[in-house]
C-alpha cells in the first residue's frame, strides 16, 4: 500500500488535491463552455487503502474506480459504504465476470465481442438491475495492455451489448495513448461518441481523462474523468 501517512494527516492530503482537482475540473469547464456538473469526478483508488475510500467519501466523492478485481471486490466489502458507486475501470479477464458484475455500478471495459454473452449471463444471474456497460475504444497509437476495441469495431460491440437484456449500453470509454499528444485521440473518441449517440441517445457516458490530461479531455466531451495519482498520490510504477 503506498499511503504511509495515516489519519487526520492523511485526510487533510485527500482533502487538498481533491480541492485542487476541483479547481482544475472547474477551470477546464469554464475554458470548454461547460458546466462543471456535466462533469463526473471518479476517484480511481487501486493500490490505495479501503480508509483512502472512506476519507475521500467523507470529502464528498461519490464515484469510485478500481482496475484490479481481486483487489476491488475486497476493498468494496471493507469499505462497507453502499452509497458509493463503483467503476470497474481495468482490462476485463474471462474468469472476472461473474465477480465485477456483482460490485461494479459501471462496467467501463468491454472491448471484446465474445466476452459480451458471459458479462450478460452473468448480470442475468448476479444482478438485480442491467449493468451500465462502456465500450472500450482503442486510440492510436493503442497502448499495450489497456485494451479498447479499434473505432471500427465499436459498432457491432454496441448492437451486442443494446441487445443484451441485462446490459445498458451507456457509452464509450478510452486511456489516451502514452508519448502522443492526448486531443487528436480524444478528438477521435468524442467522434466515436456522437456516432454512438446517433444510434443510441442513452449512450451519454464518455469515460477519459485522468490526472495529466483531464482539462484535455473536458475540452473533447468527457463526462467521467478517472483521476487517481492527483488525488491519492503516486502509485508503485508497474501499476496501470
Ligand atoms: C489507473 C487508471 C487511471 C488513473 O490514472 P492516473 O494517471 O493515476 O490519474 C485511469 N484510468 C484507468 C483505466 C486506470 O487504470
């Protein structure tokens, strides 16, 4: 765990880099023309302790983003807290689906066809209410290890997942590539948003934008920002 400073301390830390996140998130909205409620702060908290989760709820965060199932589905039942709504924001691996589907208030991952009949029979099976499901878009260049479906793909992703009964389509999410500029990318994904939409007008969801480059992702559309290392801190380096 890489929080070595505890209690009030520790609190008074979330509490200033969420204000400052705050302030960005404000800045960016007003530099876009947007209103800063159209825009959804989710705290992604993995390596991050279960009493990070709780003191950033005490702070007024209300959404909550984890990429590691084994690791959220413990810290989920530690926190306790069932006003919070949990992001599974992580690759989705085959023999995860039936546990994310339990915790997760939002699936932001799926990227892959053949995986769509095994989170709706999982949903069908585990859930009492369809599971909110983004579409995981690739954007060039593709960063290795994050997945996402290439843009043209993402069509018949989204007829699979609308026709799922147990699934909402809900829209689009994407990791700017490293090493490149991250708004000709986002560019691309508000394109493959407003495609979507056209189709689907619920698939409002678009899931970018994370400590480096949320004002970026404000200026494209985003409607959840997935910010971790502003909020909590650094992170050990192998950890996406
Ligand atoms: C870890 C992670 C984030 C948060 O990234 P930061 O740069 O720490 O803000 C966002 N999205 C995904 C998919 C992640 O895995």
């Amino acid at each position: 765990m890489a929080a070595a400073v505890t209690g009030t301390d520790r609190l008074d830390q979330l509490a200033a880099n969420l204000a400052a996140v705050r302030r960005r998130i404000e800045a960016g909205c007003a530099a876009a023309g947007r209103d800063p409620a159209s825009v959804t702060l989710i705290a992604v908290t993995k390596y991050f302790p279960a009493a990070d989760v709780r003191h950033l709820a005490r702070l007024g965060v209300t959404d909550v983003g984890e990429s590691r199932d084994q690791e959220a589905r413990a810290k989920v039942v530690e926190v306790g807290d069932d006003r919070l709504r949990w992001h599974f924001v992580g690759q989705l691996q085959r023999n995860k689906i039936r546990s994310v589907v339990r915790y997760a208030a939002v699936l932001h991952s799926l990227d892959r066809l053949e995986l769509v009949g095994e989170v709706e029979a999982a949903a069908a099976r585990y859930r009492s209410l369809p599971l909110p499901v983004l579409v995981q878009v690739a954007l060039e260049p593709a960063v290795p290890g994050r997945g996402g479906a290439v843009p043209a793909a993402v069509p018949a992703l989204a007829e699979a997942v609308a026709a799922a009964a147990h699934l909402r389509l809900a829209g689009v999410m994407a990791v700017a590539p490293r090493g490149a500029p991250p708004g000709p990318a986002f560019a691309t994904l508000a394109a493959v948003a407003a495609r979507l939409r056209q189709r689907y007008p619920a698939a409002t969801m678009v899931s970018a934008g994370m400590s480096g480059d949320l004002e970026v992702a404000i200026e494209h559309g985003a409607t959840h920002l997935r910010v971790g290392t502003a909020l909590l801190g650094g992170r050990p380096a192998l950890v996406r």
